[in-house]
C-alpha cells in the first residue's frame, strides 16, 4: 500500500487521467441507473400505490387493460377483498394548457382510492383528484377542465402524489364520470378488477376471465420490459468498458514503469509485492472515481427539473459501485503478468 500510495502521489497527472475517466464511466452508470428507475416508476407507480396482489382482466385482452372488459359482478364473491376500475383515455384542457391523461374510475372506500396530498377527495360527478404532474404543469384545485372530443368537463378537487400508469398521469372519478365518458360502454360493466388477496392462485374464475400477478402484469405494460432491458444493457456494456479502459491505462503505464520494476526486483522486491501495488492503485483509484461520481450524479439530479424522472435506489447504487470497483481491479490484473515478466537484468542494462 505505501509503495502504491506514493507512486500515485507521484505521478498525479498520469493516475488523474485515469480516474477522471473512471468518474465519467461511473457519472453516466448511475445517471442511467437514476433515469431507469424513474422511468421504470413512472409505469407502474399507480399500481404500486394500489397495492394488490393480482389483477383479473378478460383472457382475450392480452392483458391490455382498455381492451378488457367484463361484468361488474364478475368475480363477486371469489376473492377476500376486490376493487373494480374503468379506465378511459382523455385530453383535458384550460384556456391555456393541455394535458394527456388516463381516467381512472373507482369505487369510494375501497383500497385503491388515490390518497389525498392536497385539496380533497372528489364527491360528484365529473370531479376529479389528479396526479400532481398536473399541478407541476401550472393546473390547480378548481380548475375547470375541458375533454376532447365531448362536451363534458371535469373540475379538479385535489391532487395526489405517485398516479401514473404507463407514464401517463391518472385523473381519479367516480364510476358514473368514467360511465358518461366512455359514452356508456361501460355502464354495469369494468375493465379489470384488483385482487387483494395472498391466496389468489387458489381462486378458479370464468374461463374467459384471467388472473394475473401484479409484477407480470406490470412486465406486461406496452414498452416496460423492453426500455427496462435497453437500459440494463447499456449498464452491463459500461462495465465491460471500465475494465477495458483501466486494463489498457494500466498496462502502459507498467510498460513505461519496466526498469524501475527490474531494479526494485535486483534489490530483491518480490513480484507478489509489486503485483499487490499494482492491486492496491487501481483500487484507491477506482474508490475515489466512484465517490466523485457519485457526489457529482447527486449534485446533477438536484438541479435536474421536475419533468425529468430520476429515481435512485441506494441499495442497487452500491452493488453498481461494487461492481464498478470490481470490473476495475479485473482490469487492473492484466498489469501483474507484465510486472512478473519484467527481467531485471535486460531492464538495468
């Protein structure tokens, strides 16, 4: 370790090369680990606040939930506790702001009504709690809002935090608002009931009915799994880069570094002794890389907007850390072999 300290002490121009390009791989990882998880969260937050443990839809829905629709009494009696839920597509307007949104019908007092941050819940027809997206684009309790393509409008009672389903941010109603809004197609009937139920797998429905786990359901979301594997893979070949990179920084600064190497070997220094300094550079390196990076990816999602969607998750932020750290050290391994070849009597001369 003192030897690897004062070598990198020593030569800091060479060795800041190295982390700086180690802060920017590690910058951009966690940048990418953030803006997945908020876009991730951003499907599915609704479904997380509702908290059930499947949902049941119509078999030949393809698990598309506008797509399914059933009897209100469908499943009446099967499972320990159910909510049902109506779901249109809307475009709400004032005079001077407009906003694509999901209206989401729901029944008063049961689980999966949107809890209230502020203002209050909705109590007629055609009032709505809205997801506080639309207060961050300047909408607010009151407001008056006009419907695409009818004659209806909605006024906005409260706002509720966390209400997006497939990024789109949800309006809460009662049943008779989504019935009037989708011109009732809807009228006695749902698109999907929420299940909360552990033992839900035990419960046989219709045969034209299906009951599906909330995570396949969410898997299932029109372009979920296929940003979240974009996304993934960026990560993993960012990896595979670090190593690179830091296995090549390494190794050319060994080869340039030879006949020091030959004569601390003629002075009887061992090659497991140099190949520890080795190890312990590249990880002093890559720890101080993953701390600036880290302070700068916090101080970047401080100044970031609301719009923005970036959601860090500490406990997968440390295994990317680890993991950088890693990646690193496997790089840096390349470097022990040329230390082990280097001969002290060709390098002295």
């Amino acid at each position: 370790m003192f030897l690897a300290w004062k070598e990198l002490l020593y030569n800091k121009l060479k060795f800041s090369l190295i982390i700086g390009v180690l802060v920017l791989i590690g910058y951009l990882l966690f940048l990418i680990s953030g803006l997945s998880n908020g876009l991730m969260n951003m499907n599915r937050e609704a479904i997380d606040t509702w908290d059930g443990d499947a949902i049941v839809m119509t078999e030949e829905s393809n698990q598309n939930l506008a797509q399914s629709v059933m009897d209100k009494d469908a499943v009446e009696g099967d499972f320990k506790n159910v909510a049902p839920i109506k779901n249109t597509a809307v475009i709400a307007s004032t005079d001077d702001r407009k906003q694509n949104a999901l209206l989401f019908g729901v029944e008063k007092d049961t689980f999966i009504e949107p809890e209230v941050s502020e203002g209050k819940m909705f109590k007629d027809d055609f009032e709505v709690v809205a997801d506080d997206t639309f207060q961050e684009k300047g909408f607010k309790i009151g407001d008056e809002l006009n419907l695409a393509g009818t004659d209806e409008s909605l006024t906005i009672t409260g706002f509720t935090e966390s209400a997006k389903y497939n990024a789109a941010p949800i309006l809460y109603a009662n049943n008779d608002t989504a019935d009037v809004l989708t011109n009732g197609r809807l009228k006695d009937k749902v698109n999907a009931f929420v299940v909360k139920d552990s033992d839900f797998k035990d419960v046989n429905v219709d045969d034209d009915l299906q009951v599906i786990d909330t995570e396949s359901f969410i898997k299932k979301l029109p372009g979920y799994t296929e940003q979240k594997l974009t996304l993934d893979f960026m990560s993993y070949f960012l990896f595979a880069i670090s190593a690179f990179i830091i296995g090549i920084f390494l190794y050319v600064i060994t080869i340039q570094k030879a006949p020091i190497y030959g004569l601390l070997k003629a002075q009887g220094i061992s090659n497991s002794f140099l190949g520890k300094s080795v190890v312990y550079q590249t990880l002093i390196l890559s720890v101080l890389a993953v701390i600036i990076a880290l302070a700068l990816t916090l101080l970047t999602a401080y100044f970031l907007p609301p719009v923005v969607p970036i959601i860090f998750k500490w406990q997968l932020i440390a295994i990317y850390a680890a993991t950088l750290i890693i990646t690193a050290l496997l790089g840096g391994l390349f470097s022990i072999r040329s230390v082990q070849k280097v001969d002290p009597l060709k390098t002295i001369g």
